[in-house]
C-alpha cells in the first residue's frame, strides 16, 4: 500500500456523538413541528439506532431524506440556500448543520489518540494520506482537532458538490482522493466507522478495507466490505507505538 484514505468523524475525531446530537436536536424539533401540522405524533430520532442505520456516514442531504422517508415524511427538495425553518430537504440540511456548529462551538472536540499515533506513523513511514468525509465542516474539524497539515488532501462535502461526487456507499469521495494523491484504487487503503463507507470502499475496489468499530458493530462491517476489523487505529501498529493496547478482530 502507497496511500491512506481516512474517514474523518469516528474515525480520526471523535465527531459522531456531536452529530448524533445535532441530528436528534434538528429531526425532533422538525417532527414536532411538522406533527402539529399533520395532525400526527412521530417516533423521535434515536441517537444510536437512527444514527447508525440512517445518516452515518451519508451527505447530509441524504441523510435527512433516508431518515424522514423511514418515519413517512417527505419533503420538497428546496434549495441550497433554504433558511433553517424551511421545511424543505435542504432546510432541515441547513438546520442541522448550524445545530453541529452550534455543538462543535460549546463543547469542542477531541481526536483519537490511537488515531493520532496511527497518522504519524503512516506519515514517518512515506505513504501518501487523505481525509474523505462527507462533511462539509471537515477544515473546521480538523483545526479544531490538531490534525490539520497531516494530510495531503481532503475530499469533502463541497466537494461532493463541486465535483458531482455521489456520497458513501458509492465509492466516488474515495476515488476522487486516490486520483487526488495520483495512486490506483489497488494501492491505498480506506479506514471507515460507518457501513455505507466499508461498502463505498468495497465497491471501489480498494487494496484493503479496514472497519473501525465504535458502535460495537464488528459483525456487520465485515459483512458491508471491511477485511479486517479493529477497536482502534492503534491495533494496527506495533505494541511499542500504541498508546495503548486493543486488539483486531
């Protein structure tokens, strides 16, 4: 392998809980509002069970279609430039992204040590690194981790929608970085937390797949296209660099 494509949020950051709150603050209010409305009581968004199933790892937009369509709403698309209130794909989009921000801005955020160990240790060893997340907060995120300047590039959110990427599970966020550091899909390898990523990394015919488990789902990300799977970047590095220890599985 010449090149490491990391996913960002439950990956390198420690993110998911931040936007699994976003998420749940956005859908809730909007369900409630919306229920008001219709005349109906909708099923709250579940930071772990809804999260995971339907807008880990997805474009924000997608995400919001997925979710709503499983609780029967659907919405107009509106447009990128929607206010918050609208209730529209792309306002609810909006909304939660301020919501993250909002999050982000009051309680901060910290990377994972073993992911940190695991960048460095890639960089001292000459292999090319990429950041692919559908975020579109991913500078942000990676200054407010002390991360930022460990990669060569970064495929991003507003590069979904400058380039016409499709987003995870399709594997084109992860194609565009390997054109990006100018290595074939055979010699990099894709790092991912969440399920529609593992597939995206599969269906790109990557050199190696590796699923990192946060959510205690070990099970179904070898089964999406993960090869092998561990606790925490760490496992994969000799027992002298870990800071400290776990195991792959």
């Amino acid at each position: 392998m010449t090149a490491c494509l990391f996913d960002l949020d439950g990956v390198l950051t420690q993110t998911a809980k931040i936007h699994a709150a976003a998420w749940k603050q956005t859908f809730d209010a909007f369900l409630a509002a919306y229920g008001k409305q219709v005349g109906k009581t909708f099923e709250p968004f579940d930071e772990v069970h809804d999260y995971e199933l339907y807008v880990d790892g997805k474009p924000r937009t997608d995400g919001v279609r997925s979710f709503l369509t499983a609780r029967g709403v659907e919405l107009p698309e509106g447009t990128p430039d929607d206010p918050t209130t609208a209730q529209t794909v792309q306002g609810v989009g909006n909304a939660k992204n301020k919501a993250f921000n909002e999050v982000l801005a009051k309680q901060g955020l910290e990377p994972f040590e073993g992911s940190v160990s695991y960048v460095h240790a890639v960089q001292a060893a000459g292999l090319r690194r990429a950041v692919v997340t559908s975020s579109a907060n991913c500078a942000a995120v990676l200054r407010a981790a002390g991360m930022d300047g460990l990669f060569d590039t970064t495929i991003d959110g507003n590069d979904l929608t400058r380039l016409h990427l499709l987003g995870k599970p399709a594997p084109d966020t992860y194609l565009a970085a390997a054109r990006a550091l100018e290595v074939g899909p055979g010699e990099a390898a894709v790092f991912e937390d969440a399920l529609a990523g593992v597939e995206a990394g599969r269906a790109g015919k990557f050199g190696w797949v590796v699923g990192v488990d946060r959510l205690g789902q070990a099970a179904a990300l070898r089964a999406n296209g993960a090869d092998i799977v561990v606790d925490d970047l760490a496992d994969l590095l000799p027992e002298g660099q870990r800071p400290e220890s776990g195991s792959a599985r």
